[in-house]
C-alpha cells in the first residue's frame, strides 16, 4: 500500500465561533491577562465527576503544567510544572484523591497524590526507568511501562511491572516475536492489557496475567483480505467495560526515489519514515487511535521535525464487545475529530463543529448534526457518562475547555488560565 503524500491534514485550530447555553458564562480565568503568559495547549485531561478535574497543559517551550478545578472551570490551580523537554505525558486520577501524572521519554518522572493534588511526591529513588515509551495503571497498585533498549534494528520494548503504585518494578521481558515492536502498553484491570505494536502480520497482542504472557489476537481481513507482503500497525485500544477497538494499517517498505512505502519509526503520533524525491523524511500520521483520549499524550505538534501531518492510509477499524473474542467492522462519521465512549456501545465523535453518536460500538452513526463547538484537540474528549463530557480545545492562540452536562444539546466554554512566565 502506497504511503499518501499528498492529503494533508490541516494542523491548524478551526477558528469557530461557539454557540452554548446563554442561561450559563464562560468561566473567566481568576489570573490577569496582563500577566505575561506563555502559549500552552492541553495536552491530556481526566475528571472524575461533572466539576472536577485536572488538566495537563505543555507549552512550546517544552515545559509543562498540571492544572486542577473542583467547580467547573470557575477557576484553575497550578499544582505542579517543570521544563518538560517536549515529552508525552499520562495522566490519571483513580477517584477524587489518588492520582498518577508521569513525563515520558528519555528522563522520565512520575508524581503520585493522595489528596487531590495539593501535594505530590514520586513513588520511590527508581519511581520510573529510563527511556519510557508507555505507561499504564489499572489501579492506584498495578502499573505497567515500556522501556526502549537497543537501537537500529535491534531496538526493542521491555515490559515491567508494578504491584506497589511504582516504588517497585519487575521486569517482564519482551512482550511481543522477535522482528515485532511494541509503542505502548494499556491494561484495563491488574489481568487484561493490550499493546498498540509494529507487526509482520495483522494481529494484536492480549495479556490475561498481567503482562507475564502475551497471545496474539487474530483480526478478520476486510473485503479484499490483507495485503500478504509488508508490516501492519495495530493500536488496540480498550474501550469500556468488554469493550475494546483496533487501528490496522499496512505499511510497504521503501522503495526507490518515489517515495513509495514507509516504515513506523516512532509512536505516538504514528511517525513514518520514507523518502521522498529519494530525500529521507518523516511523516507524523493522523489515525483514529492518536484522537482517543486515555493512554499517552504525544507532545505538540511543532516539537516533532516532521514534513507535515498526512491521512494515515487505508486505516481499517474493528470492533470488539468481549475482549477481542470476535470482531466487527467499525465506522467513523470521518476520519478527523475525536472519539469516546460512555460505555462499550456507546461512541460519540466530535469534529470541527459536527458531532455524531453511536448506539451499536461505531458500526453505525446517526447524521452529524451542526454545533458551535470547537475541533477538539488529539486524546483530550473525555465521557463521563451518557450526558456529561469534557475536552480541549483552541481558540485562536487561547486555551479552553468544551463541557456539556445534557448530552452534548448545549456546550459550554470554559476559558484556561493565563501561566504567567
């Protein structure tokens, strides 16, 4: 399958005029604008209840925030920040008190709470290894993380664990076949654990022990079969509940000066090497997974050396309501915006001012329908439930926050702080 060089996918924020509930005001940032402020994104978002959650926000600079409401975006308290280096983040809160954020990459850290955010401290001296690709928790003690080793064609991911929230790990060796490469770990309980991979063939990888064994899960061929030469990119992602939901791209190897084929380099965002006019280049690819919020954030957009963000090619979706037991062909109103779940079947998508809901898991959409809402940014539409929802956006060069509490019918925003520098 030929790599597409020639869709681009606008990077740029969609700048619409929102229309929301006029009985409610957007928040007004308790900090002044005139403070000197640095231009930051939302990065990763997680709330635990209509009114309280945390975002984390990373500047072009590089640095990072940890940003907290308890009262719906009325106003924002800074608990953490540090020159982040241009790293992925993950964010997490188990409840209202116990919560993860971690810095990915080469230096990376982690920070744990027990009371909200007022304070955080790192689980222990080896809190987190070096050259951290993923990381995941199924609850405040079971953890898992990637580790890059190697380099060149013998680069390759260890998989640890942890049982005591990350003051101790143990090392699970390599979770996938040799030749094969794993970009990021998620679990769903201290059992069940998916891996988004680089493959010779089109399955995805499953842990039903907490990550000592894996099994690869066969995936049906679409109308046409697989394509028999080349590697596949599978992002298996859970959803809720037995629910769970795969990327499947086939990428051919380079060949030539056309730029023809392509080979993963880095995830995320998908990031393929190839050339083109005989020059080499990467390419960062736009893909359903890269849009779901949960796992790992990837850093901005700017901060990757990259010709441009291009359509990942004839991704394929499938759908999954028993663990990846069976799979069903899925849809998406498009390829751009976000998706969530409220539950299994569930889905909603939201684009640059559409949004469309599913009942049956993505196989089916009802039409889009015209909101004034911002294009939310990648992994940060978060569902709490069937009414209630959360994510980020940009206005312009201004952060702020999209909320809804009657199932999307009214959207409010909520404008982000200033951080003065």
């Amino acid at each position: 399958m030929a790599v597409s060089l020639v869709v681009i996918v606008a990077t740029g924020v969609a700048y619409l005029h929102p229309t929301f509930d006029t009985s409610r005001k957007a928040a007004a940032p308790p900090v002044s604008d005139r403070l000197p402020q640095a231009s930051y994104q939302p990065a990763a978002i997680d709330f635990v209840g209509p009114n309280t959650g945390w975002v984390a926000a990373l500047f072009d600079s590089g640095a990072y925030a940890l940003l907290a409401t308890s009262d719906g975006g009325a106003s924002w308290a800074e608990q953490l920040s540090g020159a982040g280096g241009g790293r992925g983040v993950y964010l997490h809160f188990f409840d209202s008190r116990n919560g993860v954020f971690a810095l990915l990459g080469e230096q990376s850290e982690m920070h744990r709470t027990a009371d909200g955010g007022r304070t955080w401290r790192s689980p222990g001296p080896f809190s987190l290894p070096p050259n951290l690709l993923s990381l995941t928790f199924a609850d405040p003690g079971h953890g898992w993380v990637l580790l890059s080793s190697g380099s060149g064609s013998s680069e390759s991911a260890q998989l640890m664990s942890t049982d005591d929230g990350g003051v101790s790990w143990t090392n699970l060796g390599l979770p996938v076949l040799v030749g094969d490469h794993a970009f990021r770990v998620q679990f769903t309980s201290p059992q069940t654990g998916w891996l988004d991979s680089f493959n010779g063939g089109p399955y995805a990888y499953r842990s039903d022990d907490g990550g000592a064994t894996w099994q690869q899960t066969s995936l049906p061929a679409p109308a046409g079969g697989w394509p028999r030469t080349g590697q596949f990119f599978v992002a298996a992602h859970p959803t809720k509940g037995l629910g769970v939901v795969t990327t499947v791209i086939n990428f051919q190897p380079p060949s030539g000066r056309s730029g023809i084929g392509g080979s993963v380099v880095a995830y995320p965002p998908l990031t393929v090497g190839t050339f083109d006019g005989g020059v080499p280049v990467r390419y960062i690819y736009a893909t359903l997974i890269d849009n779901v919020a949960g796992g790992a954030a990837a850093p901005a957009q700017t901060w990757f050396s990259a010709a441009s963000q291009v359509q990942a090619p004839g991704q394929v979706y499938l759908g999954s309501f028993d663990e990846g037991r069976s799979w069903s062909p899925v849809t998406l109103p498009s390829d751009a915006g976000a998706i969530a779940y409220a539950d299994a079947s569930t889905w909603w998508w939201i684009g640059s001012g559409e949004t469309s809901t599913s009942s049956d898991g993505g196989r089916t959409w009802t039409r889009p329908r015209t909101v004034g809402v911002l294009e939310p940014l990648p992994a940060t539409l978060e569902l709490l439930d069937h009414k209630t929802a959360w994510f980020g956006a940009m206005a312009g060069t201004r952060p702020v926050m999209e909320t809804t509490d009657d199932g999307g019918l009214h959207w409010r925003m909520v404008l982000m702080p200033p951080i003065a520098t």
